[in-house]
C-alpha cells in the first residue's frame, strides 16, 4: 500500500464522538487529510456494526480514503472494507490476509519488543506501535512507551522488514505530533484528537501540517 495513506490514520469510535454522527466524524476526516479510517466498535452490537461499517466504508471511500475494521475480519469480510487492524489475540494477520485478500490493508498492533520479534511481518501492510502517551481512549495493560520506547521498537522493526511503515498510537496530539514523527514513526494514529474536536476537519489539517513538516524535516536531516 502507498504508505503516505499512513501519515494520519484516524481511529472513529462511536463512544469518542461526543454524541456526533460518526459516519459524519469520518467524513470530515477524509476531507481534513487523513487517509485511513478505522471503525473500533466495542459495544457488543454485530447488527449495529454492520450496518455502521456499510455505511462509514462507502463514505470513506467516495471521499478517496481506505476504510479498515478493528479486531473484526468478519465484519471487515461482510462489508467489503479495505482491511482490517488486528490485536495480538485477534485473528493471526496471515489468516486475516487469507481471508480479506492479497491486497487488504492488514495493520498488527505491536507494544513490546517480543511482538515485535514475532511479527509475521510479510503479511503486514504496517505496525501499529503503542501505546506512546497515557490516553483515556482506551484502557492500557502496559505503561506507556514514550518516545524512547517507539524509537527502541520502531528499529527493531525496521531491522527486520526495512520498508514496512511504522505508525505510532495513543494520547498523539497536534502538540506532540511532530516528536512522534521525530522518534521514527511514519504516521500518527489518533482518536480522541479527531472525534472529540470541536471541528473534526480542522482538527485533521493541523495535525496533518505536523506531520508533513516533520517528515520532511526527518527527510532533510537524512540527507
């Protein structure tokens, strides 16, 4: 996959929507600049998430993004989404990919240098590292990495498949965006700073800014 998709890569959970349409929330996103949308669901509704999946998939992608499902293959599979993301005790990427196609998009959540190691990483689209900062978006069974710690796991990983993007997860925002970038992540994944923006769109184009700036600084400073 074109891995400039990475650079923002907005998480829409209903729950964080601050009571908002979060088929609109992932509109607004697309149009800010983000090329992937995630739909994490967790309230226990397949029915609800069906349909929440059709709908949000077919908008993000009139809008030119790449619509990917958390946790769920099945729902990925069903709705025709771009992929999937997967945890370390979901469905195996390998068989995600089996099932959703040569040309999914199939991201593996990585928190430790252990899951790193054992990273079927050739069915990979990207590793997903984290979480960086403490965050009240999701609950966290591991302290926080910090920017030392993605810098330690984004090597290890590079060490081991050079081109695959790393993108970096929980408590990111526009005020610390670019150090995530600087500490070797390509892209950001982000909720709240989206779904809890006052004006979502917004909210995307300044943390777009930030990335792009840092990237290209990183870029410079290489040479």
């Amino acid at each position: 996959m074109n891995a400039n998709a990475l650079r923002l890569y907005v998480i829409v959970d209903p729950e964080a929507c601050a009571g908002r349409d979060p088929v609109a929330v992932a509109r607004a996103a697309v149009r800010g600049g983000a090329g992937i949308i995630q739909l994490r669901d967790k309230r226990d509704d397949v029915p609800g998430m069906l349909a929440l999946a059709r709908e949000m998939g077919r908008t993000v992608r009139e809008e030119g993004g790449l619509f990917v499902v958390n946790d769920r293959v099945d729902v990925a599979l069903a709705t025709g989404a771009d992929g999937a993301h997967v945890g370390q005790r979901d469905l195996p990427p390998l068989e995600a990919r089996t099932l959703l196609g040569g040309e999914a998009v199939i991201g593996l959540s990585l928190k430790t240098a252990g899951q790193v190691d054992a990273a079927p990483v050739e069915s990979l689209s990207y590793g997903a590292i984290g979480g960086i900062f403490p965050t009240a978006s999701k609950e966290q069974d591991l302290p926080p990495a910090g920017l030392e710690g993605l810098k330690e796991l984004a090597g290890r990983l590079r060490a081991r498949a050079p081109a695959l993007p790393v993108v970096a997860i929980s408590g990111i925002t526009v005020e610390n965006a670019a150090s995530v970038i600087k500490a070797g992540a390509d892209g950001i994944a982000v909720i709240s700073a989206v779904c809890a923006a006052e004006d979502p769109e917004a909210a995307v184009r300044a943390l777009r800014e930030e990335v792009d700036a840092a990237l290209a600084s990183r870029r410079r400073e290489a040479g």
